[in-house]
C-alpha cells in the first residue's frame, strides 16, 4: 500500500508529496496522533536520553534508506519498519516526511560546523580559511549527493517552510552563519576590515555557500570534482573582494554595496525560528 501511495503520490497532507498517513486496523488511513505543541516538526524532541536516541535512530534510518531507494519512493511506513518504531512514533517526531529534510539540515550544519572548526585549528589566511569552511560543507556532504537533487526540489520552493531560507531553518542557518563569522574573526583580515562591513560578511558568505550547494546538487562529476574547482578557483576571489573592501578609496562602493545588502538581500532571510 505505501508503494503504491508513494508511486501515486498520495499522503496524509493532501499535497501528493510522496508521504503516507497511518493507518487503522482496517487498512483505512487515519490522521497521526497530533504530538504536543513543542514537539511538532523536525525538532520534535523531548528531553529524554531514550528519546533522543529514538529521533536520531528514525533520522539516521530515514537518510539510509534515501540512499538506498531514493526520496520519493521512501514513505514514513517504511522509515518506521526499518528502525523498529511504529508509524506513530515516527510521526511522533517528524510531523511528514518533508520534515526529515529539516532534521537533515540540521545534523549536516553540526556535522558541517565540527568538521570545519577541526580543520581551520592553526590556520589564519582568510582564503585558506574560508576554502577550508566551504570545502569541508561539500565532504561532510557527499553521502547525500546521490538524492540531493530530490531534497532540492522541496527546499527551492520559496514559500516552504523546509527551505533553507525560511524562519523553521533560523536554527541550522544560524549555526552555519556563526561558523562563517569564526572564519573571518580567526583570520588574519579581520582587524583590518571595516566594522559594519565585518558584521554583514557571516552571513554573506553563508550565501556564497548555498551558491556553491546548488552547483553542487547538479554536479555528476566523479566526487563532484567540477564542484570542488569552482570553489578553489572562486574563493580567492572573494577574500580578495572582501580585502580590496578596506581600502579607502573603494569605500563609497563598499557602502552602496552594504546598502543594497541591508535592504534587498538580508530581509529575505528567515530571522527567528517559527513558534
């Protein structure tokens, strides 16, 4: 039955989104038990060691089987099956499979985050540091590239909660923006750049990221090595853009630029997580 909901596209939302409802005794779908307020959506975790353990089983059992056959042929049923728990408790902790992709977000960015804090120790040139930042987003990555394209779809969508852009991603977003602003505040640039440009630069270079994150999700080299050019080949670039940027005689330019920043680009940004 759920292979055929997910072929069919049926789901418990209504969306045809590939997600499957519970069902009753019967075979008849029924709604899942709603969970308590707090602990809705992706980051449904109570504080429990037994509990979090659960979530982490269910997640690390929903992205195998994303491997392994794919996004939209995956339904919570089988997520459920395969890590032992019943339908409910997998809905218990991620309110539809779409939710999964936040859970994703949010381990890839302290994955993302630890990764890249070991490798920056002792480093302090601004492009070396910033090349090691992203370069280690797309290694971290890289058991997820085969689906990635499937997440994609969901996430490009500019109204969905899911995107990466939204307030539900404020806290993986917020992680990945404070890695940034450690790149630039253990370099050797940081000092010598003007402070207002120097509070903006994290979260513009987290957007230099998700540029690099598309080019990836549609890169099909081997270990998506034009993927990994582009980055040693632009970073420098950037460092020495954001460089040039302290010079007087570019400042009129850089303050045009931190204006159209400020008033264009950062109020698209998701600022708080959703309630």
């Amino acid at each position: 039955m759920d292979d055929l909901a997910a072929t069919n596209g049926t789901s418990g939302t209504g969306k045809g989104n590939g997600t499957d409802s519970p069902e009753d005794a019967n075979g008849a779908p029924t709604a899942p038990a709603a969970p308590p307020a707090e602990a809705r959506g992706s980051r449904a975790q109570p504080k429990t060691d037994k509990s979090e353990q659960t979530r982490a089983l269910i997640l690390e059992t929903a992205m195998r089987l994303f491997q392994e056959r794919g996004y939209d042929k995956t339904t919570m049923r089988a997520i459920a099956a395969e890590a032992g728990v019943s339908v409910g408790n997998a809905y218990y902790y991620f309110s539809s499979k779409e939710f999964l992709i936040q859970g994703f977000y949010d381990r890839m960015t302290y994955e993302h985050a630890a990764d890249a804090r070991r490798r920056l120790a002792g480093t302090r040139d601004f492009a070396e540091r910033l090349e090691i930042a992203v370069t280690s987003w797309i290694d971290c990555a890289a058991p997820y590239h085969e689906f990635a394209a499937q997440f994609f779809r969901t996430a490009a969508d500019p109204t969905s909660s899911l995107s990466p852009f939204s307030n539900e991603s404020h806290p993986a977003r917020a992680t990945a923006v404070e890695l940034f602003g450690e790149v630039l505040a253990g370099s050797d640039l940081a000092p010598k750049l003007d402070a207002e440009l120097a509070e903006l630069l994290p979260e513009l270079l987290w957007l230099n990221l998700m540029v690099v994150v598309l080019y990836w999700v549609f890169d099909r080299t081997p270990d998506t090595e034009r993927t990994r050019e582009y980055v040693r080949r632009s970073t420098p670039m950037v460092a020495r853009v954001i460089n040039l940027s302290r010079y007087r005689v570019f400042r009129p330019i850089v303050r045009d630029a931190k204006g159209l920043i400020q008033d264009f680009i950062l109020p698209t940004i998701g600022k708080t997580a959703a309630k």
